[in-house]
C-alpha cells in the first residue's frame, strides 16, 4: 500500500515508522527539513520538504497511485484540508487527525462529510481512553478494550501475593473446567515476551496479559491481585488537553480531580473551563506544591506533561509519599524498559494509543488492536472471512504458527474463551495475541488476506 | 498597498464624499457652524424628552386640578426649547474613553438642573414663609432624588402642587430609571460607537450586554420593555386597587417599574391601605430590581430565563433571608402580630432591597414605619440598602453581582493562605469574571465606601443628627429614598437636613446613580486638556 503521512512529529514518524515495517510504501511530509532528516535516518520512507496543504508538494510524496492519507499535522484545518485535496486526486481513504471538540461532536459530521474523512483520530483523545479504561482497574498496567467492549485484555505485573502465582496455567485452567472465563495470553518475563502453553509456572514479577469475557473482569482482577476499589480522587500533573479531557470525563463519573499545571495562564484557563476541578499552578516536580494538593490523598496519581523526566520523577515521588497507584506518560520508548522497577505502576504512550487506531484502519479488515509497551506482543482483533482456511475450522488444526494464540472469539456479540476444539465461523471475532512477525500468518489464515 | 499614496489620498476622498453625500467643502462649512460637544448634544435630546413628558403633564393639569398649568406650561416651553436649541445647534464630536464618563456626567447634572424648573415656577416648595434660595436648593433636591430614582423628598406639603405637577414628579422618576443618555442612544444611530460605553457608564451594574448587533437598537429594545412593563405594572395596580384611582395606578405604575419611591401621596403606597395593592407592589419592585435585558430575553424567547441567571437567584435568596430575618426580629423581639410582622417585614425589606423606597406606614399598618422597629431589624434594612438590585436593572446600591464577586474575593484570599499555588477564578453560576472586572469591582467597592464616609463626614458637619445622616447617605448613595432616624419613610428630609446639607445628598443621589466614576470624572480637568489639545492638533 502506499501511504503519504504528513506532518513528522511524534504520531506522525511513529505511525510512518509502523507502516513501513510492516511493508508499506510510505511518504513522510513535513514543514520542518530537520525532523525529516532525523525521521530519514532512522526509518525507510521517503520524506518531502514542504506544506501539505500544497498539491505540488503532495504530487512530489507521491499522490498519484497513493491509496492512503494519513494528515496528523498539529493544526485541525490543515488536516482537513489536506483530505479534500487527496479525495480529489482520487486517493482511497483518508485519516485526519483533529482536535478541536467542536469539529470532533456529532454536529459537526456534515462538516466531516464534506471533507471527506474517513477517520478521525485524536491522540489526546486516545490517550485519555486509555487512562479512563486503566482507572477501572486501578493496578493494572494495560487495559484493551475489545469487541466493543465484551473482551478485555488486561495486562498486570504480578505481586507476590496473587492468587495464581507459583501455579502452572494448566492447573488454573482445570479450576475453572468446563466454562472458560478467561485465558493468559501472554507473559512477559525480564526482556523477553511469550506465547505460553500449560505448563508455564506463573512468578512473581511476570507481566501477563489475561483475555477476559466482559462478565469475568472483576473475578480476574482478583486473581492477579489488584484491588476493586473504585477510584474517587485523582491528581493530573500537567494540565495538557489530555488533562482537560480526562478531567472532563472524570468529573461527570463523580470523581474528584486536581490539576496541577506549571503555565500561568493555561493554569487559569483550565480553572474556568472545569469549574469542579483544583486547579494549582506551579511545577510537577515542586515537592512543596505536591504536598499542598495533599498528595497523599489520591488515589491515583497521573503524570502526563510533555517532558518525561519530569513525568518519572513525580510519579516516583508521589509513590513515595504513599499515592496508591501512579500513572506517566512516556514519550520516548526507550526510557520504558527502566520503570517497572523504579515504582512508575503504568507507563502509557500517546503515540502508540494513536498509532492503534491508524494501524486497525489500515489493516482494514481488522477491528481492533492494541499493543503493548513493554512487549513485542500485539493483540488483534479479527473477522474470520467466510470461505477462508478457517471457516468452519477447529482452533487446533489450524496450524497457527508457535507465537500466536487464539483467545477469545465472539459470535454474534457473545464472547467465549477459545478453546482448542472450539470451532471457527465466518463473520466469528476473534480475539488473538501474536508478535509481529506472525500478524501477516494470522491474517492470512483467518482473513485470508496478507 | 498601504505605501501608495496616492490611493490613500484618494481613499479619504471617497470617505468623506461618500459619508456627506455632498461636496466636501460644504461638509466642512457645515461642520463650521454646529458647536461639537457631546455633553450640550446628548442633554439637549434629553431635555427635549423630558419636555415631551412636562407637555402631557401641562394637558393633565389643565384638565384635572387647573392649579400649576400656566407654570408646568411656561416650564415646558424653558425645558423644550433649552433641548431644541441644545439638539440642533451641537453635534456630538467623536467619543473618547474618558470623555465618555464625563459626557455622562455633565448630562445627568444639566438636566437635573433643568429637571427643576417646573418646581421653582409653580412654587411648590413656596409654604411657610420659604425664601427664593430655599425653594431653589427644594426644587433641585427633588429633581436630583427624581432622576435618580431615590425618592427621598423634601415636599412637606403635598396639597400645595396640582396632580399634573405631582405626575411630573413621578415620571422623572421614569425618565431616570432607564436613564435619558439610554434614551438618547436610542434616538441617535449615529452614537453607535461610543453607544455601548454610554450606556455601560449610565447603567446601573458592571455589564451592559448587547441584545443585538446594534447599540442603538439594543437601547429601544430595553425602552420598549421598561414601557411596556409600566404600562401592565398601571393595569395590575389598577385592577388590585378595585379600579379605583387610574391616576394613582399611573403614578406609582412609574415609579415601581423605576424603582424610584415617588408618590403622590405623603403617606405613600399605605395610602391604598391594601394588603392586595402592597402584594403588586412588591412582585412590581421586585421585576424592576431585575435585569432588563433579562426582561428582553425572556420577551424574546418566550421562555423563563430568569431561574438561569445566577444573580436572579442570589438576588432572590437575599431578599429571602432578610425578610425572613426581619420578620422574625419583628415577631419574636419587637413583639408584633405575626400577620402584621409579616406585611412591613415583606414589604419594606423589598422596597429597600430593590431601592425603590415605597412605605405602607399608614391606615391599619402602621407597623410600615421602620424607624420604629428594633434596633436589630433597622439594621438589616440598612445593610440592604447598600446591596441593592441586580445590575442591569433600574435599582441602585452596589448590585447583587458586585457583592457576590467581593464576597468570592474574601474566600479566595481565605483559600489563598492556605494553598497559595491554588488558581481560583472569581466564578458567578457558569460564568468567570475576569480579574480585570473583579478588580475593577474591588475599586469600585472602594470608591463607593469612601464616598459614604465622605458624605457622612459632610452631612453631620452641616448640623445632620448621626442616625438620620447615616441613613439618608447610604439611602441617597444607593438610590432608596427614606433613611433611618428623623429622616424616615414617613417624614421629610426638610426636617432633618439644612440647605447645604440638601445640595450634598441631592449630588450623592446623581453620584449614587451613575456609579460614581462619570461624575467624579466630570471634575477631572484634564479629560477636557486632552480634549482641546486634540482639537488644536486636528486644525
């Protein structure tokens, strides 16, 4: 497929980097010649110097037999124009990144419409989705919605105290004979990621990913020992839109926020437009000013400013001081390796959040997927093709390749935990963790595509 | 583009052509010969509306009582032809900032002055043995409490004016609620600009919001509803009265709808001696406490917007409390009936709560008289009277919306100490005050204090008793009418304060009513410095 990206910023080189290791054809444009030069260095595209805005500099990204427009440029009218421009040279799908809440509402689909969107996504948006879904299971370090929300993928490092720890999968699994609820789908031990089979022996400080039907969620978060109290206050550091979104939805479920936010008057604009919310000005990493919105209250504590360090460093204080669970935003992949031990509880990446969304859309027939920081591990969500291999078949004799497995397969909006002799529909969703390598085998097998 | 002159002389060409619709060196003879100044065009329309209204009091005097006709005529023509001359023979210069406050200021204090004339002619204050200067300083007194919608008097004998001279009365009142530069930008389209900053330093509050695009449109719009809620508040006093008096319903119809407190009669709305007139009453000084543009929108939207409004609702929840508060220092402390303590708390707690000032000390209900009252309960009424209405009404005092951003500053500064990292916008319902205006709020706040304690100083040094001048300055700063003491709602204020004395309240009352900076500024001398040396330059 060949795809033009523009705008090289954080989401934009991430998605442009995502694409071309999975094949694509991609072009990368952006205003700003030393990003691309670092983007050139590091990733196989080609990059193009110049306003995307400007058909000359699209026709030079290659706009003529491109199939794909992925416009995440910092500015909303940029993007959207930058999608009619592409669906009148005759490019097949667009995706507009778009941050203004007025053009992302309902009323505004007719605007969308005549823009000729395909999709939209907001990083913002994504990245607060992803933390609203974490307060749910305060403990958890990922959360993936799946299904329209009948599967969930719940991703924890387990403490010593669990209830399944020390015990082989098979003997979980014999527990809860003969009606699945659940299934680990994968475990992350030190660097490495795997695809268990039964006779894995849970540890202490294993990062598993357990597949739940929607009805068992409580009962598994039991089991890998994270707490069910519901979360009633949460500090924000950094007052950034993310912020401001989470806060908003926040706020209508009852919860109680503060925001702390080191811009004066982006300090003040926050206080006027969240009228239930605390809203102190100063720096995140300022213990003084911590200790005045009374850290040690909070249930949960998320740090999501731009800078990382600052971010590490203010979680690790609040942990300090006795904050329950605390949550940064990383910007930069490589810092994460670093913070399961250091006492940052869940570390999150706005770029990947939105590189989930782009990635599903490009795939196309696949409904959802989610990945994983500190894992090589992807969950999909896929449709099974009617007439492909495995219409009609029986999970084992599909032979999937050793790094796949099947979790959860959904039919006609009902989950079930997959079972070896469970057996395949087409229209069914399936619910699979596989590494990267092994997507393109996936698909093929299920979708016959790829 | 910009650099080319040429263009740019031939663009002001255009301008001025196109504007005159003439040549333009007869634009500029006729630019010659009119006066530029806002301040004589803006009073001459004023005038000008007020002789409108002095003419249809002459016809009424004409024909009921046939007393003061020649004068209120002879007052009429003065009033008339001083604003015909003044409205055509100037032509309003181009409005500046601080001009605007000034020009203001000046208008209000001419046609105060002017406003007086009908009394001075028909000698109404000319009983017992007064001398000129003693009925001029009376006259001017009554106008100033007139225009602005106090309502304190000096008239001790109201038999000695005819009942078209007693209506003048009333509807300078009138005139004065909604405010004649109001009025005036509703008349001149061509105020359009400096319109909104006219009218914002004219009207009561801190905020004048545009209903439409156009200033000029936005001020008729609020005429019309200020008319149109005189005209039903005359049919309800009409119909609660028994269909007794028209002229009463009329006169106090003007008077509640501008919650200014005039009435004909000396022992006011307890003339009627109806617990049903006084019911109206206070649902009639209540809506003219409100927000006129409030008023607009509801009109508009044929919907009840005024549950939205947050300070409705404060405005409400204050006149509650203190009701409440007053009846119940009537009833427990002073021994009153409970009905009885029940209809003059009511009563006088909305009169003075919305500055208008009527009493119902009469007849069956001479509890009305609060001078009478507990200590307690006369002190409540006096904290009132600094609160006032809503802004954007016709009330005075400081407004319910300052006082609410005042009462936010405290707590923030409370909070502050605690969390000094906390940001706190001043917040009213959904909406922020920006801290320019709670600043500006907090200033005027200021002002407006120092103004009482001035006054006061002024007043008792003039030879007033403490209690009666406490009252009557608070009372004339915040446009009530009765005070406390000698000064009270059923007495004069001839009785309690000397000449000079007069002439200081009757400017606090202007003073009171414009919110203190236009007349304050009206004194400053280098607002006009600024203005001729502009005017040197542009020759």
């Amino acid at each position: 497929m060949n795809v033009i990206v523009v705008g090289a910023g954080e989401v934009g080189s991430y998605v442009a980097a995502r694409l071309s290791h999975e094949r694509h054809n991609v072009s990368v444009v952006d205003t700003h010649a030393g990003r691309l030069r670092q983007l050139a260095g590091e990733v196989d595209v080609l990059t193009v110097e110049g306003s995307g805005t400007h058909p000359s500099v699209l026709k030079d990204a290659g706009l003529e037999g491109c199939d794909l427009v992925v416009a995440v440029t910092s500015n909303d009218e940029v993007n959207l124009v930058i999608s009619l421009i592409a669906k009148q040279r005759g490019v097949g799908k667009t995706i507009v990144r778009i941050e203004a809440e007025e053009l992302r509402s309902r009323a505004s689909a007719e605007l969308r419409q005549t823009f000729q969107a395909d999709l939209v996504i907001d990083p913002d948006h994504q990245t607060a989705e992803r933390i609203l879904n974490l307060l749910d299971f305060p403990g958890a370090s990922e959360i993936a919605v799946m299904a329209h929300g009948e599967v969930i993928v719940i991703g924890a490092r387990l403490m010593g105290g669990a209830p399944i720890v020390g015990r082989k999968l098979s003997e979980i699994a014999a527990d809860y004979e003969p009606d699945w609820e659940f299934m680990v789908g994968s475990i992350s031990r030190g660097e490495d990621t795997y695809i268990p089979r039964g006779d894995y022996t849970l540890m202490p400080d294993d990062l598993v990913r357990v597949v739940c039907e929607r009805r068992a969620r409580r009962r598994v978060a039991r089991l890998l020992g994270l707490g069910d109290g519901s979360v009633r206050r949460v500090l924000l550091l950094g007052g950034g839109r993310t912020a401001e979104i989470l806060a908003s939805r926040l706020v209508s479920r009852g919860v109680e926020v503060v925001v702390v936010e080191r811009d004066e008057s982006r300090a003040r604009v926050l206080a006027e437009c969240l009228a239930a919310v605390q809203v102190f000005q100063g720096d995140i990493t300022d213990a003084g000013l911590l200790e005045e919105t009374g850290l040690s209250r909070f249930d949960v504590v998320a740090a999501l400013t731009g800078e990382d360090e600052a971010n590490i460093l203010a979680c690790l204080y609040a942990k300090s001081v006795g904050a329950s669970e605390t949550i940064a935003v990383v910007h930069k992949l490589a810092l994460l390796s670093l913070l399961g031990s250091a006492g940052v509880d869940v570390a999150l990446s706005p770029r990947t959040a939105t590189a989930d969304g782009v990635m599903r859309f490009v795939r196309g027939d696949v409904a959802a997927v989610a990945t994983f920081l500190e894992s090589d591990a992807e969950v999909l969500e896929l449709e099974v093709a009617p007439g492909c291999a495995a219409d009609g078949a029986v999970v084992k004799d599909l032979n999937l390749p050793k790094s796949v497995l099947i979790g959860a397969i959904v039919r006609d909006g009902k989950p079930h935990i997959a079972r070896g002799r469970s057996r395949l529909r087409g229209r069914d969703h399936v619910v699979a963790f596989a590494t990267p390598d092994s997507v393109q085998e996936v698909r093929r097998l299920l979708t016959c595509d790829g | 583009m910009a650099s080319d002159p040429g263009r740019i002389l031939a663009g002001q060409k255009w301008c001025r052509t196109s504007v005159s619709g003439e040549p333009p060196r007869l634009d500029r003879f006729r630019n010659r010969r009119r006066f530029q100044s806002s301040t004589l065009n803006v009073t001459g329309i004023s005038l000008t509306a007020v002789s409108a209204g002095l003419l249809a009091c002459t016809l009424l005097e004409a024909l009921s009582s046939d007393r003061d006709t020649a004068a209120l005529f002879a007052a009429t023509l003065l009033v008339g032809a001083t604003g015909a001359l003044l409205w055509c023979f100037t032509e309003p210069g181009t409005l500046r900032m601080r001009q605007i406050f000034a020009t203001v200021g000046w208008t209000w204090m001419l046609t105060t002055l002017l406003g007086a004339a009908p009394y001075v002619l028909a000698g109404t204050f000319a009983v017992s043995g007064a001398g000129f200067v003693e009925q001029v300083v009376n006259s001017v007194f009554e106008s100033a409490s007139g225009f602005s919608c106090t309502g304190a008097t000096v008239m001790t004998d109201f038999d000695n004016a005819g009942s078209g001279l007693m209506m003048y009365r009333q509807l300078t009142q009138w005139y004065g609620g909604m405010g004649v530069v109001v009025l005036a930008v509703a008349v001149l389209p061509f105020l359009g600009v400096g319109g909104l900053e006219l009218i914002s330093a004219e009207a009561p509050g801190t905020s004048s919001d545009r209903l439409t695009p156009r200033v000029s449109e936005t001020a008729r719009r609020l005429w019309v509803v200020y008319a149109g809620f005189t005209v039903l508040s005359a049919a309800a006093l009409f119909a609660a009265d028994g269909f007794a008096s028209l002229y009463d319903a009329v006169a106090h119809a003007l008077t509640a709808a501008s919650t200014g407190g005039f009435s004909p009669h000396p022992d006011s709305i307890g003339h009627y001696d109806s617990a049903v007139v006084e019911t109206v009453v206070i649902v009639l000084m209540i809506l003219g406490g409100t927000s006129f543009s409030l008023h607009w929108r509801a009109l508009a939207t044929r919907g009840l917007p005024y549950w939205r409004n947050s300070e409705f609702r404060s405005y409400l929840f204050v006149l509650g409390v203190f009701s409440l508060g007053v009846v119940a220092l009537l009833w427990l402390d002073d021994g009153m009936a409970f009905v009885s303590a029940l209809r003059a708390g009511f009563f006088n707690v909305v009169s003075l709560g919305t500055s208008t000032g009527f009493g119902n000390a009469a007849g069956s209900a001479t509890a009305g008289d609060y001078v009478t009252w507990v200590a307690g309960a006369q002190l409540l009424l006096l904290f009132l009277m600094v609160v006032g209405g809503c802004s954007g009404s016709t009330a005075g005092g400081i407004k319910v919306m300052r006082m609410r951003v005042l009462g936010l500053l405290m707590v923030r500064s409370v909070r502050k100490t605690q969390t000094p990292h906390l940001v706190m916008p001043v917040r009213l319902g959904r909406d922020v005050i920006a801290e320019s205006v709670v600043a500006r709020v907090a200033g005027f706040f200021l002002l407006h204090f120092l103004m009482m304690i001035a006054g006061l100083l002024t007043v008792t040094a003039l030879g007033g008793e403490l209690e009666a001048s406490l009252g009557a300055v608070v009372s004339a700063l915040g446009n009530m009418g009765p005070a406390l003491g000698e000064a009270g709602p059923t007495a004069s204020y001839a009785e309690a304060f000397s000449l000079p004395a007069r002439l200081v309240l009757a400017l606090l009352m202007i003073v009171g009513r414009l919110e203190i900076l236009p007349i304050l500024l009206a004194f400053v001398p280098h607002v006009y410095r600024a203005q001729a040396l502009r005017r040197v330059i542009r020759r």
